[in-house]
C-alpha cells in the first residue's frame, strides 16, 4: 500500500516536472520549405506571389514582342495598382517578375521611376565630384530608354456567410509599346480560396 | 547478310534513342497514387518548351499540388525550383496542367507531385 502510493507521488512529480520544462522551453523553430503551398489563412500569401510571378514571367517571354525581337527589348516596370482591401506589396510581384525575366537572358530592364533618384545621384558623383579618373567616368545622356513598360492591377472578390469565406484575386499585366501606346502583350492570373469553419 | 545487320542496327539505335515513358518523367511525393497522369506531351512554342500534362483523380481528397522541373543539356536543371502550385480537381475530374519553360536553354522536362496540407 505504501510502495503503491510511493509509485503514484513519483509519477505526478514527473509530470509536473515534465509540464514545467514544456513551458519553460521557448517555441520549436524549423526551417521549411519557401517553395511550399501556404494554407494559414484566406488572405493574399507566398503561394499566391510566387504563382503570379511565375505565372506573369513566362507567359510574356513566351509573347511574340519578346520571342520574336532581334535584341533583347528594353523594358521598365511602372505601376501595379493594389485594388483588393489588403495590404499587399506589389513592387515584390513586379521584382519578382523583372528578376525571372532578366535571368532569362531574353529582356533588358531599364531603371524605374523608384530607382531613378539613386541612378542619378551615382551619375553625379562621378561626373560633378572631380574625384575620378575622366576615361572611367559613366558619362550623363547616355542612358537608355525602355521602349516598353510593364503595368497592371490586382484586384479581389471576397464573399463571406457565417461558415465559409472564399477570396477571389485577379491579377492582371500589360505590356505597353511606350512611344506608340499600343498594348502589345496582356495576361491574367486568377486565384480562389476558400477557408471553411 | 548485309540486310539483315543494317535492321540490327536500326533497332539499335531506336532502342536508345527512346523518349522515357510517363511514369519515369513523374515524381511522387506524398500520397498521390489517386492521381493519374493520362498524358503527358510537349512542344516548341516561341522559343520555349512549353509542356502539358493530363491528369486525373480517381479520390475525393484533392489537395494535390504540381511543378515542372526543366532540365537543359546532360539534364542539368535549368534555373531554381518552381513553386509547388496547387490545383484543385474533384473526384473523376481530369484537368490539363501547363507549364512554360523559364528560359530558351531547357530542352526536356519532368513533372512532380505533392500532396499539401
């Protein structure tokens, strides 16, 4: 009877001892996969920006403006217009985009408006400064042009009942000829989820 | 005599140059049996390989998910892996996926399957 209940205070110390070391380790950190599906929530994430990118990326090299050109076009990112109720970075959809282009080898990206400040003052530090050597200096006027440019929106539909709430995203890109103004080339990525109680 | 060793070596060289059936261009992760791939097929389009599978799902689970790895000379890959892309597909569906090499240098391809949670 006593070897019983010797037993039994033994065995709710380790628990409690093991309870106690439970809370007071910190959480348990993995590393995962970045190219995996993301299911934590309805709302706009990495599967959806890798998707449209991916998506985007090859069907406009794919297009006859770039497979069929001579030289690799110049092109520049403009704007991506966030229309949905999120918050969402679309210069990370647009980086994206230009970085699978470029490491196609099939387009050249001229500096976009955002990038436009930093290409300048480098141009004037060391054209204005007088510290460098002349044969080594970048030259000014020498920039090139982008006859192309890339824009376009993302937009949602989002319907909810007490259960179920599903999100509709639509992104959609354009490539327009910057001197004639005609729309050369344009795609749509659509995406629905839906998260169920 | 002569004949007969130039059909030898006819069907020699066919024996080689064999193109690798679904089976050995598919990659399973996850439990994907229920997932079939009918056919699987792909052609030059603009300058890039452009691929297209059939697939078929014979489960009522569906959380499947897919990606196309593209392989260039001696089947060295061609750039990163792709993202895992899901797709929804019922029971007795079958749906064609797409995909678009990322560069002129891929000439062959393979498709893998997970399943996602």
């Amino acid at each position: 009877m006593k070897l019983n209940h010797q037993k039994t205070s033994t065995y709710i110390f380790s628990v409690l001892a093991a309870l106690s070391l439970a809370a007071c380790s910190g959480p348990q950190v993995r590393y995962g996969d970045a190219k995996g599906v993301e299911t934590i929530s309805v709302d706009y994430g990495s599967t959806d920006l890798q998707s449209i990118a991916e998506a985007m990326a090859r069907s406009l090299l794919q297009s006859k403006v770039i497979s069929g050109s001579k030289d690799a076009p110049t092109v520049t990112v403009a704007d991506v217009k966030n229309k949905t109720s999120e918050y969402i970075d679309t210069r990370v959809i647009t980086d994206k985009i230009r970085t699978q282009l470029l490491k196609s080898g099939q387009v050249r990206f001229a500096v976009n408006i955002n990038e436009m400040q930093s290409q300048v003052d480098e141009l004037k530090r060391q054209n204005q400064s007088g510290l460098y050597k002349n044969s080594t200096v970048s030259k000014t006027g020498n920039m090139q042009g982008a006859k192309y440019r890339i824009e376009g929106s993302i937009s949602s539909i989002i319907k909810q009942n007490k259960n179920i709430k599903d999100v509709f995203y639509i992104f959609n890109l354009n490539l327009i000829n910057n001197e004639s103004g005609l729309i050369e080339w344009a795609d749509e990525k659509e995406i629905r989820k839906t998260a169920t109680r | 005599m002569k004949n007969y060793l130039s059909f030898l070596i006819v069907l020699l060289m066919v024996g080689c140059s064999s193109t690798p059936s679904i089976k050995e261009m598919t990659t399973r992760m996850g439990s994907t049996d229920s997932i079939e791939i009918i056919d699987l097929r792909s052609v030059m389009r603009n300058g890039l390989l452009t691929a297209q599978a059939t697939i078929k799902n014979d489960s009522s689970s569906n959380l499947v998910s897919y990606r196309f790895k593209w392989l260039g000379k001696n089947g060295i890959s061609i750039f990163d892996d792709e993202a895992w892309k899901p797709i929804t597909i019922t029971k007795g569906q079958s749906a064609n996926i797409i995909g678009i090499a990322p560069s002129p240098d891929a000439i062959d391809f393979r498709i893998e399957l997970n399943q996602y949670k």
